[in-house]
C-alpha cells in the first residue's frame, strides 16, 4: 500500500520533470536560422542581391558561422 | 496502477517536444504582414542611403537607426529626415515583432532584435557609421 503511495508520487515527479525538460527544449533561440532569416530581409530590403549596387561587393557566399 | 501509464504519457510528451525543436531549421518570414514591412523599408531605402552615406544617420547598436550628425543635415530638411528615422525604426520594431509572433515565439522578439542589429552592421557598405557594443559611433 505504501510503497504504491511513493510510486505514485515518484510518477508525479517524473511528469513535473520532463514538463521542465520541455520548457527548457523550447527556450532554444535559432541563431543560426535567425542570422539566415536576417540576411534574407536585409538582402531585400537594402537591394543587395540584384547586380547594380556597386557598394556592396560581397566577399564569399559562405560564411562561418 | 496509473505508475507506468503516466510515465509513458511523459516521454511521449518529452520527446514530441523534442522533436519540434530539431524541425526548426529555418524562421519562417513568409507571412504578408512580413512582406509588407520589407516592401515598405526598401522603398524607404531610398531616401535613408544618401544619409547612411553622408553619415546623418548611423546603425544603432539595439538594431535601429538614429540621426548621429545633424549638422550633415540642412535645417530645411531634419524635420523630414526625423521622420525617416521614426518612420523606419517603427517598422524595424513591428519587422522584429511579426517575426517573432510568424514563429510562434514571441518571447524571442528582443533575440531577432540583437541578430538584426549584428546583421545589419555587418552587412552595411563602407563609409556608413554603426555603434560599436559600447554605444560609440563608429565609421565602416
């Protein structure tokens, strides 16, 4: 009888704890997307991509991140 | 027993979380109020350039842009080029925003923020002017 008692709370504990473990999985910021996503407006919004901006030669297509 | 039942029902939890995170490879940007910010900030491209170039308006470092010589500016025209400036930063704050909102998170909206901002000075011409961590201006 008793021990099923700690069972039970052992159980709750284990689903409190890997409720947090989604919690902390969650708060994960994609930088490497971000910085991609980033890239992707700035191209538009400053014109980057189409040849004619001459001011903004870029160096190589592939950066390390 | 609700023991092993309960347990199982935790795992799966665990893991279908789990499992959302890996799949966020890329942000989604392709949402219209999106696109209707891009297209509204390049068209005021425009008008901001010859100030980056001139060096009236500098890169922030929190990602906006600010008048950094006012002096750069003809007295005729501040009014408007503070306008620019408002006008730009309002829809920098609403960009980061939606994009935040566009992927489910809005809690990261200060991150894009501070990716933006690193992107933006990085990928300005040279001549124009940014702030450095300390808030400096700094010429490219």
């Amino acid at each position: 009888m008793r021990s099923q008692r700690i069972a039970a709370r052992l159980a709750g504990l284990a689903g409190v704890a890997a409720l947090a473990g989604c919690v902390t999985i969650n708060i994960y910021f994609p930088a490497a997307a971000a910085e991609k996503a980033a890239d992707r407006i700035i191209d538009e919004v400053w014109q980057l991509k189409e040849g004619g901006a001459p001011a903004t030669v870029k160096p190589a297509p592939k950066e390390t991140k | 027993m609700t023991f092993p039942g309960f347990l199982f029902v935790s795992v799966v939890a665990a893991l279908g979380h789990a499992a959302t995170a890996l799949a966020q490879v890329n942000l989604e940007i392709n949402t219209p109020a999106i696109a209707s910010l891009q297209a509204s900030m390049q068209s005021r491209h425009g008008q901001l350039a010859p100030l980056y170039a001139s060096g009236a308006v500098g890169l922030t470092r929190d990602g906006n842009v600010a008048l950094r010589d006012a002096s750069a500016v003809p007295l005729a025209q501040r009014q408007q080029v503070n306008a620019l400036i408002a006008a730009e930063n309002q829809d920098r704050a609403a960009l980061y925003r939606e994009i935040a909102r566009a992927n489910g998170r809005p809690e990261w909206e200060q991150d894009i923020r501070a990716t933006f901002a690193q992107r933006w000075i990085s990928r300005a011409a040279p001549g124009w002017y940014y702030q450095n961590p300390a808030g400096a201006w700094v010429r490219k």
